[in-house]
C-alpha cells in the first residue's frame, strides 16, 4: 500500500508535465488557448464614430505606411486646417481597450487598407479626381494565379495555408521561429553563421508597414511584430482561414520593391511588373494560369519574373541596379521549388533558360493640364492647407475631398474656351470684329475664367479655367497689366477716403467746418468739408454719391511730375480728351485721364497724412524732416542702381569685371588711372602701366608720365563721388567692382549692407542746403513713393496680391499689374456688402475612413472681415451696372435674364492691357519699344450671388499682332451666357450648405491596366 502511494505521489508531476507538454504541443499546432482569449480581446478593440472631436486618439508615430496614408501627420493636418476656419465634424473614438494596446506599444488593431489615396467630389458629390497606390492589385484571393501563392509560401510561410487547423495564429510558424531563434544564438557566437529571419508574412507585413523605415532594429521590435499581428488576425474570430488567404493577397499587393523615377515608390507585384519590367499586370496574371494557351516561352518568362520581385523584396534597391545578382538568385530558387516538388523539372530548365530584362525607366502618360485645372488648383489649395510640400506626397494621403466646384459648369466652360481657338468657331462666335480678333491668330490667345458663388458665408469656387495647355495658372500664378481693372481698385480706395473723412467731419457743425484750414494740395479733403459744411443730406450714402460726382478733366495734353519722372498718359477714344467728366461717368466710360488725376488726389490726399510730415517739409525749407527725406532718397536711389550693377557683374571673374568696367567709359589715362586705383589702390606703379598699355597701348605714357599719374589719382586724394566723375562711371559701380574683388562671392544683400556709407557719400551734392531745387525734386520722389505704400495697404486689405505698388499715378490704369483672382475677391467683397469672406474650394474632408483615425471635417461658418462701410459696395455696384448699361461693357446688356423673364442686374469693369518694354535716353526721349504681352480682362457679377473674371492673354513678341481690347473678354462672356445659364441657379437664394461629408468612392477596379 505505501509503495503504491509513493508511487503515485511520484508519478503526478510527471503527469502534469506530460498535461502541460501536450497542451503546449496542442496550442503551438493549434492556437485553440490563443483564439480564444484574441477572439474575446478583439471584441473590444472598437473605434465607432461620433459627432465632434475625439476625447483620445494615438496616432502613430512612425511606419512607411502611416507616414505615407498620412495617419502619422494627423495632428499637424487637424491643427492647420482648423486655423483655417475647418471643424470637426465626426471622429473616430477608440475605445479605451484599443488605446491600452497602443500604450502597450503595439500596432493600433484594425483592417488596414493595401490600397488608398486622394480623391477629390465636386460640389454634386461626383468623383472628379482619383489617385489610388498601389495603382495594379489583387481583388482578392481568388484573383492571384496558384502558381504565384505557391512560389510565394514555399519561400515566406510554407504552412501559413494549413486547412487542418483553422484557428492558427498566422503571426508566429513555431518550428521556424524556433530555428531562427538558435541560428541566432549561434550567429552571436559565431558571426561567420547565417541567421535567416522566422518572419511569417502576418509579421512581414507589420514590419514593413509600421516598424521605423520599415526595418527590424531589435528583439523588442520583433515582439512588437508578433504580438500586433496576433491581435489582428483574430479581429473577426477564432477562425483565421479567411484571414490567412487575405495575408497572401495583402503581402502580394503591397510588399515594398525599390523606388524608380519618375515612378516614385514601387509597392506590390503589380506595380512592380510594371515598373521593374514594363509588363502588363492583367497579361502577367493571364500567362501565369495554368490554362494559358500563350507559348511556354512567354508563360516561363512571366513566372521568372514573378519570382524574381518576391525575391527581391529583401534588398528591392540593390536588385534593381544589379539585375545580374538578382538573376543568378531567381535561378537558385527555381532549382529548390523543383526540388521540392513546387514546379515539374522540365518548367525549372524553361525558367533558367529566359533571362530578365529590365524595362528602361517608365515615365507616366502627361495629364490634360486645361481639362484639369480645376481639380489642379483644388490639389495645390489643399497641399496648401495641410503643409504639403509634393503633389506625389498629396496623392497618396488617405483623404476624400469635397471641393466646391461644379464639375459639369467647369467642363463645358473649358471646352466652350478651347472652341473659341478655333478661326472658323471665333468668327460664328462674334469675335472677329473692331476691337476684338480682326488682327492675330485666334489659336494664339489664352483664355481664362473664373466664377465663384457667396454662399453660406464664404465665396465658393465653382469655375476655374484656363485655355494654357500646362500646369501653370493663369488666374492666380502669373503677374498681369490687366489695364483699366486697376480703376474698380482706385474707385473704392477713392470712396473710402470720402468715407474717412465723412467719420472725421461729419459731427461738425457749418460753423467749425468753416474754420477748418486744408491745404491747397489737398483737393478731396478740401471738398469733403466744404461739401459738409453746405449740403442739407449729410449722411455718409448722400456724401459718397456725391463724391462720384465730383469732375475732372479728360484732356490728355498735360504732363505729369510721378513715378521719378515726367509723364504722359493718353486716353482710349480721342474725344475724351475734349470733355471733363464726373467720376461716375470716368468709370463708365473707362476714361484714362480722369483716373490719373483722380490717382493724383489720392496721392497728394495721402501725403498730407503722412505721420513724418512730408507734405510740411516740402512747403517749409526749414524743416527738420527735409535732410532725413533726402537720406531716405540716396539710400533707396543707391540700391536701385547697386542692384543694377550687381547684374552687370555678378558670376563675372575679376579679369571680366575689370575689362566691363573699362568698357563702360571712353578710356583715357586720367580715367584709367582712376579706376585702376580704385580698384586696386595698393599696387604699384609698374602695375598702373601694365594696365594703361593692355586698355590704351597707343598712350605711349613714359615712366615721370605714369608716376605722376599714380600720385595724382590716389584714392586718398579724392572721395568715391570724385573719382567716379573724374572716371565717368557711377561711383557706386566703381565701389561694387573693388569690393567684389574682395569679396566674389557676396550676395546681393551682403552688398547693400556694405554699402550703405558709400550709397549716402556720393549723394552727398544733394544733401547741401543751396541746391533746394534738386533737393524739392527729391523728397517730393519720396513723398509720393509714402503715399504709395498707404495706397497699397488699402489695396492689401481688399486682397491686391503683390508686395508693392509702383509709386506713379499710371498705377491707377494697370500700372502695377493684378491677377484675375484677386480681382474677383475684390467683387466678392463689393458682392458681401464690404464683407471680405474666405475663398474656398475645399469644404469637407474626410481623413482615413474605417480607421481609428477617421475624422471628417467641414468649413465652419464665417462672420467675414468688415474692411468696407456697406454703403460703398452698394455704390460702387451700381457704378458697375452703368459700364454694362451703357459703358464699355456694354456688350453684355441684355445677356442674362431671371426664370420670369426679367434682366438680371449685371455690372463689372473692363480693362485693356498693352504691355511694353521702353528704352528712353537721357533726355526722356523713347528709344525703342517692344511689346511684352496684350490682355484684356472684365470682372463682373451676376445678380447678388456669382461673380467671376474672364480675360484674354497673349504673351511674347507674337502680342504684337493682336490688337484686341477688353471688347473680346465681354464677347467671351457673352457667349458663355448661355452654358452659365443652364447649370446656374441664377434667380434663386443659393441652397443652404450643411456640413456633409463626402462619400469615398466605391474600391477601385483591382486590376488597373495601362
């Protein structure tokens, strides 16, 4: 009886180890334990979405595939656009299960896409842009060639395909793993030992998608692969058969494989075909099937070079450059799948006798750039928004888009623009005639158009296009002389300094306004008070109607102190220079001179504002503030011509700069001298001579000659000033040569901050207190140049879209150029009342659908920015109604009409620009001329909702064939009349815009071919 007790007590542990051993054996062939607690664990790993902002979300912090979809930028993205007036509107909430395994350091688990990227809905939700990458993939298992899954699993996963456990982990192959595992044992002990890698491709998959650079650094590492490809195999229960087939098909579709220009980043077999070997993806997958009627030649070639890219995705950059090596690889494979029973051995003696060949490097099929600018200037907004600096990184974000515009509009717009090219279409079109295309090829003109809706608090981009056949756009990337558009800006810079001055004078009574002195030089303030002080009405509606009726002169003989010089300007139509015309009419007309003049108050206005007192320091020479304008004068002066001599002889090497600066002046060997001192003043006098015989050999100078010279010409005997008169030369091109001896690398910058001294030195003529005539002439310059800086912050603050103004009052008929989209903000602005509302063309986005990173997010609604009083858009409209009533645009009148019949109000302004390269001498007489570039624009509104601009361009020496007027653009709109009509809602209040999100569009067809 004690034996068998002791018996017994002895066998229990052997027992419990044998129990324990057997459910080790059972779980490692099983996964029963593990598909149990996983299966349960994954139940709770839910990211359901909600309205508003997510509490907590864990964004991944690195991983090829989430920096490419974007997921790890997600915080940057979110913060940017909500500075941008964008809220949240749904948003993923990870449950707090999901969020403990993040903390843990595991991979967030949930199904991952193998295919995304952006794509962009119009306004009517229809899919205008799609961008997919990989761009060739499996739809799904059934879709891969079984000869392609066999070679794949024998070299990755042999038993990952197991049917008689169904519950397998796929993440871990233990006997492999348990291999790996010594191998690397004695890899540490002997470095001289091979360690293969135990990944399966659950693991693979996890690494090269989420591991830093798609790399395993550390044991830890590889833990975190294994224990995050676990978690997801058993997201939709304990059975992982579907889950293993979809890894095959996952792996396939999106294994790395190099990069190549022009290409980008190369992911899955599909792509790789392609770009490794130019083949078609569809045809590839056709020779693989074993029913394929192709030749064995073709059908072995195709496996081979299937083979070869699973092969390399090992080291995928190395393999595209040494195909060789790649080559002698492939073929060690095929011989161990024959060996194994994976492929007959007449198929291994085929493969081995085909060689792969690398297709040169594919370049992809150009876009349609004009049927495309609408959507490319929705990407560039976006790229904008989100701190996105290439399109090729935009494309691959995991982003649907909902843009404003109207697909249908933008379409028959562009191919109504492109027919218009056509002689034969412009002539049946109305735009062969006086004023439009009866000189110059129609096919040579650019045409552009823009069309934005108010709407919801925001003006929304419905239209934009061009006829440019190239990326770039005309309406926002390109500088234009857009003529007499410029007199819609001055007309409102106008009203608000009537408006201004109404605030400042209004309260007073007759009485006060009596007393008030204004000078002379001030005609607009002297009006406002003298109007204030007589007039019954003396609300700010009443005074700035009859500011519009104020009169100015049309006549073009008069000569104009501005922008430097004198200038002459002249009128369109000859007889305007016989009348004097109000303001309203000068406008409707599109009278030059009036708006010169009316440029020229504006000025002198601003002047008389200016906190330095300049308008004071010119009329009194007693003036402190006269030697600081004149400073001001020599150093602004000094760097226009220092960035003129800078061009001359920059890149230049010194033997260059010194024989262009000889060139510059009539030698002479007082002159020579000169120079030569001032370049080098401690060379000797052998060195003067040597200089004087190469540029002046027939001087004949002797030794006392020379000596005398050299003395005599020190540059310690004369100030830079001197010696650049005694040289002929600009003073400041005789510093900037010896100085870039010194220095031959400086910039251009570096070189006004060394000059500043020398830039004030050689005006210092100017700066003596006898010359008050030239100094007058100066600070009246600088004045002027001040009233133009306040002129352009009122411009700025309507949307003008350059740094500065030129300082001339030729600025108030195109001068300082424009672009048609800031021309239309600036109708926005009249079309809101005086409200400058954000332009847009993106209102929803919708990040990372089926992810816990999914967030929607719509364009909030804005309140606008007041930058007018409401009562100058409401003028200033109606302005604009009498240029299409009776004015230069009058083509338009009657074109567009409500449902019941009735005119819709139109109005707009015209403008003609012929821009032109002079060259004047001395005297300001012209030298020559050339034509840069003619355009003629109109920007217009539609009722009390649309508003827009069309223009016509034409650029380079051909521009002086074409002598169309803004005629052309109101013909153009005309004949757009009738397609703006059908998609437009143009009688109706405009619909209310919620925030909806946009839908992703249906999965992409799995086999794109090309």
């Amino acid at each position: 009886m004690r034996r068998s007790v002791k018996f017994a007590l002895l066998a229990v542990p052997f027992l419990l180890v044998a129990a324990l051993a057997y459910l080790v054996s059972d779980e490692l062939q099983t996964s029963a334990l593990q598909a149990s607690y996983l299966t349960q664990l994954g139940k709770k790993l839910t990211f359901p979405l909600r309205p508003g902002p997510s509490p907590s979300v864990h964004y991944p912090n690195s991983g090829p595939y989430d920096r490419r979809l974007g997921y790890s930028q997600m915080p940057l993205y979110l913060e940017r656009l909500r500075a941008r007036g964008y809220a949240v509107a749904e948003q993923a909430v990870p449950s707090g299960t999901m969020n403990a395994l993040i903390n843990l350091g595991l991979n967030a688990p949930y199904h991952e896409k193998a295919q995304a990227g952006l794509q962009v809905f119009d306004a009517g939700n229809r899919l205008i842009y799609l961008s997919r990458h990989p761009e060739r993939v499996y739809a799904s298992f059934d879709a891969v060639p079984p000869a392609l899954v066999d070679a794949l699993l024998f070299i990755e996963n042999r038993m990952l395909l197991d049917p008689e456990q169904p519950r397998r982990n796929p993440a871990v192959e233990w006997g492999r793993f348990s291999r790996a595992m010594w191998d690397r044992v004695l890899h540490m002990a002997d470095p001289e030992h091979e360690s293969p890698g135990g990944s399966t491709l659950a693991t693979q998959i996890e690494k090269y998608r989420h591991s830093p650079e798609g790399r395993t650094e550390s044991a830890q590492d590889k833990l975190r692969q294994m224990a995050s490809a676990s978690v997801r195999a058993y997201l939709d229960g304990e059975d992982t058969s579907a889950v293993r087939h979809q890894l095959v098909v996952d792996y396939l579709n999106t294994v790395p494989l190099g990069a190549r220009n022009n290409f980008g980043e190369v992911l899955g077999i599909g792509d790789g075909l392609w770009v490794w070997y130019g083949r078609d993806f569809a045809q590839v997958n056709a020779l693989l099937d074993a029913r394929s009627p192709a030749s064995l030649e073709a059908r072995v070639l195709a496996y081979k070079e299937a083979l070869s890219l699973l092969i390399s995705q090992r080291r995928p950059s190395y393999y595209l450059e040494h195909l060789d090596d790649l080559e002698t690889l492939t073929d060690a494979y095929v011989r161990l799948l024959a060996g194994a029973g994976i492929i007959p051995a007449e198929l291994r003696d085929a493969i081995q006798a085909q060689s792969l060949r690398q297709q040169a490097q594919r370049v992809r099929p150009p876009g349609a750039p004009i049927e495309r600018k609408g959507t490319n200037a929705v990407r560039v907004n976006l790229a904008a928004m989100l701190g996105v600096p290439r399109m090729y990184d935009l494309d691959r974000l995991d982003l649907t888009v909902g843009s404003t515009l109207d697909a249908a509009l933008q379409r028959d717009v562009t191919a109504e623009l492109i027919k218009l090219r056509d002689p034969a279409y412009a002539k049946a079109a109305g735009l062969i005639g006086d004023k439009m295309l009866q000189h110059g090829d129609p096919r040579g003109v650019t045409y552009s158009f823009t069309l934005f809706e108010r709407s919801g608090g925001t003006n929304r981009v419905l239209v934009q296009a061009d006829t440019f056949d190239q990326p770039f756009d005309i309406n926002e990337g390109v500088k234009l002389d857009l003529g007499s558009t410029a007199k819609l800006r001055t007309l409102v810079t106008y009203l608000e300094i009537v408006a201004e001055l109404h605030q400042r004078y209004a309260a007073l009574t007759p009485a006060a306004l009596r007393k008030v002195t204004v000078s002379k030089q001030n005609p607009i303030e002297r009006w406002a008070v003298d109007y204030l002080a007589q007039a019954p009405d003396r609300g700010l509606a009443a005074m700035l109607a009859a500011s519009l009726e104020r009169k100015y002169s049309g006549n073009a003989g008069e000569w104009f102190a501005t922008g430097g010089g004198m200038q002459h300007f002249d009128n369109f139509e000859p007889w305007e220079g016989t009348q004097q015309f109000t303001v309203r009419e000068g406008l409707k007309h599109s009278v030059n001179l009036v708006f010169v003049r009316l440029m020229r108050d504006l000025s002198r206005y601003y002047q008389h504002q200016l906190p330095s007192a300049g308008a004071q320091a010119l009329e009194d020479g007693t003036s402190p503030q006269r030697q600081a304008y004149l400073e001001r004068f020599a150093d602004r002066e000094g760097r226009l011509f220092m960035g003129r001599f800078y061009g001359k002889y920059r890149g230049k090497s010194p033997q260059e700069q010194e024989a262009i600066l000889v060139q510059s002046t009539h030698a002479t060997p007082v002159r020579l001298a000169t120079i030569f001192r001032s370049l080098d003043p401690q060379a000797g006098p052998d060195k003067l001579a040597a200089f004087i015989r190469a540029y002046l050999p027939e001087a004949g100078l002797d030794a006392p000659a020379l000596a005398k010279l050299y003395d005599r010409y020190s540059p310690q005997r004369f100030d830079l000033a001197d010696r650049g008169y005694i040289a002929r030369l600009h003073p400041l091109e005789l510093w900037l040569v010896a100085y870039l001896r010194q220095h031959p690398q400086a910039t251009l910058a570096q070189v006004n901050q060394a000059s500043a001294a020398e830039r004030i030195e050689v005006y210092k003529w100017l700066l003596k207190s006898r010359r008050k005539g030239a100094q007058d002439k100066r600070i009246r310059q600088m004045i002027e140049i001040e009233a133009f800086q306040q002129i352009h912050q009122a411009w700025k603050r309507l949307g003008y879209p350059f740094d500065a103004l030129v300082p001339s009052y030729g600025t108030a008929i195109g001068a300082s150029a424009d672009r048609p989209a800031a021309l239309a903000e600036l109708m926005g602005i009249l079309e809101n009342d005086g409200l400058r509302m954000p332009t847009v063309r993106i209102d929803r986005l919708h990040f990372a659908a089926g992810t816990p990173y999914e967030v929607s997010l719509c364009r909030a609604p804005a309140t606008g920015e007041r930058v007018l009083p409401p009562e100058i858009p409401q003028l200033v409209k109606a302005a604009l109604a009498e240029v299409v009533e009776g004015g230069t645009a009058k083509r338009v009148a009657d074109t567009f009409f409500l449902p019941d019949g009735s005119a819709l109000p139109v109005g707009g302004k015209t403008g003609t620009g012929d821009n032109r390269y002079k060259t004047f001498s001395r005297g300001g007489g012209l030298i020559s001329e050339r034509v840069v570039s003619r355009s003629g624009a109109f920007v217009f509104y539609l009722g009390d909702r649309y508003f827009g601009t069309v223009v016509a361009y034409v650029a380079g020496p051909e521009a002086a064939k074409y002598k169309f007027t803004s005629a052309l653009t109101t013909q153009v709109l005309k004949v757009l009349a009738p397609i703006l009509t059908h998609h437009l809602d143009l009688g109706g209040p405009g619909a209310a815009r919620g925030c909806e999100v946009p839908q992703a569009a249906a999965t992409a067809t799995a086999q794109r071919l090309d």
